[in-house]
C-alpha cells in the first residue's frame, strides 16, 4: 500500500474543517492566512532543504515560483476574510468555482481549447453561484461582500493553478 494513502485522510479531514476552524477564530483575517502558511511552510521545510527541488532551476522558473506563491497567498487572504462576512456553506461554494477561472485563463493565457463539457460546468456553476449571491443579497450587504471575496480567492488560487501548469 502506498505510504501516501496513510496521509490521504487527515488532509481529507484537515481541509474539510478548516473553515469552520476559520470562522470560529477572532483573529483578523490576514493574521489566520500568515498563522496557515507559515506552520505549512515549517511542516514543509524539511522536505524542501532535504530535497533540493530548485537546485538547477534557472531565473524565470524561480519568478514563476515566487508569483505562484504570491496567488496562493491572495487566495488563502481573500478566501479567510470572507469567513469573515459570508457563511462558511456560501464562501466554500464560491471559493472552489476556480475551475471554472482555471479553464477561461488556460485559454486565454496558456492556449488550451475549451471543450463542451467545460462550458456547460462553467454555465451551471456561474448560475449556481449567481443564486448563492442573489440569496446572501437579501441577508446584507456585508454578506455579499464576503461572496465577491471568495470569488477574489477563487481567482487567485486560478492564477496559483495555472502558473504552477506552467511549472
């Protein structure tokens, strides 16, 4: 059995909670988005100087890497802050529509050709979207705020996404 499948579901459960964990944390947004990445990026340290994956890499790879890492930094932020005004059902809905972005910008930056199959999930998933935000419009503003976050995160972890594709 692959060691991996060990691993498989505490990440499961790991992802599933966090933004409930996110929500019930007072701490503002951009400090819960600093606390995650820099306990990943211990957890992860070792494996990284260990490895020595970037050894022979050249100028433009380590720009890709530190614009990759700057997307996912935005998601995480945007994605975290909109706990903060939404529910965590609406913003977990809207934050993992980066498909959706993710095949818009593979054609438009990377040249990639849109299937059908890609159009209709995009056309169901915009109409599913647009009626979270229709119904979180009549609770508040303020809860419409935290749905164009977590659109703003989906966005993000597209650019994370396909400048990773890249790598």
């Amino acid at each position: 059995m692959n060691r991996l499948f060990i691993f498989l579901p505490f990440g499961i459960i790991a992802i599933s909670t966090a933004s409930i964990f996110v929500k019930l944390c007072d701490a503002p947004a951009l400090i819960i988005a600093t606390y995650r990445m820099t306990l990943a990026s211990l957890i992860l340290m070792p494996f990284a100087c260990y490895k020595k994956p970037w050894r022979g890499w050249e100028r433009n790879e380590m720009g890709r890497l530190l614009l990759s890492g700057f997307f996912l930094s935005l998601h995480f932020a945007f994605w975290i802050a909109s706990l903060k005004y939404t529910s965590v059902a609406s913003s977990v809905v809207l934050v993992t529509t980066h498909p959706i972005f993710v095949g818009i910008g593979g054609q438009l930056f990377l040249k990639e050709r849109i299937g059908m199959n890609l159009v209709l999930g995009i056309a169901l998933s915009v109409l599913g979207s647009g009626l979270i935000s229709y119904g979180d419009m009549s609770l508040s503003k303020e809860t419409l705020m935290g749905d164009g976050f977590a659109l703003l995160g989906a966005i993000a972890a597209s650019g994370y996404l396909l400048v990773g594709r890249k790598m």
